[in-house]
C-alpha cells in the first residue's frame, strides 16, 4: 500500500481511538508476512493500567490472525509532533519485525519520518536472552 493511502486509513482509524482520560488518540497499521494490513487503536481504561497502545492492539490482531512477523509498523497520533512508541511497544515490536522492516511515524499533518526498530530501541530483551548459552 503507497505511503498516501496508509496515512489515509490512518487517519479514519483514528476516530476509533477509545481514550476519554487522556484524549491522546493514536492509530496504528501493521503490515503482516501475509502482506495484509492490521489495525489498532489506543484502548483506555478506568484502571489505567489495563490501557494497550495502538501498536500492541494491531499486532496482536496480525499474530491472532496467522502471522508469525510483522513487515513495516505505521503509526499516527493526533498530535502535530512526532510521537514515539512507548518502550513496552517497542519491546513488543522487536518480538516480531522483520530485521530489514520499518516503523514509520506521521504527524497529523501528513509529515512522516521512516526509523529502523535499531535506532528507536538500543538493546531489546530478545529469544536468545532466555537461553543459558
Ligand atoms: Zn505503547
């Protein structure tokens, strides 16, 4: 899907934002190994830390729905800044990008900068961590 269209999506995603504390809405769209596109919203909760972010909403619909990896990440918030994933996130995305894939963060108004998951998180918590080698 062309860059143009993605921000399109995005921004209709948005509005399913459920975030009546904060009023931050962040949409998120996850391309799968499958080559579709996923899509999650920032999802409140009284008990604030039962909120899930955009991004862990969205891949999880993509690894619930058969896939094993995560090609490019797309994320826009309703802010005119660049806003970053939160280091949860970007611990749940390195589970699953691709090496050679991308995160990708728009502006409210259409502006975009393009990072490898590398330059966002220095040394994530990763498989062979777990085994005593
Ligand atoms: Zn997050």
């Amino acid at each position: 899907m062309e860059i143009e269209k993605i921000f399109n999506n995005l921004n209709i995603l948005i509005n399913n934002s459920y975030s009546p504390y904060s009023n931050f809405k962040v949409a998120a769209i996850v391309e799968g190994e499958d080559e579709k596109f996923y899509q999650g919203v920032n999802i409140e909760n009284a008990s604030f830390g039962a909120t899930i972010c955009a991004e862990r909403s969205a891949i999880s619909s993509c690894i619930s729905s058969g896939n094993k990896s995560i090609k490019n990440v797309y994320l826009l918030t309703n802010m005119d800044r660049f806003i970053y994933p939160c280091g949860i996130c970007l611990q749940f995305i390195s589970e699953f990008l691709d090496s050679n894939g991308s995160i990708y963060i728009f502006t409210k108004s259409k502006e975009y900068k393009q990072y490898k998951l590398s330059e966002l998180i220095l040394a994530p918590f990763i498989k062979k961590d777990l085994k005593n080698e």
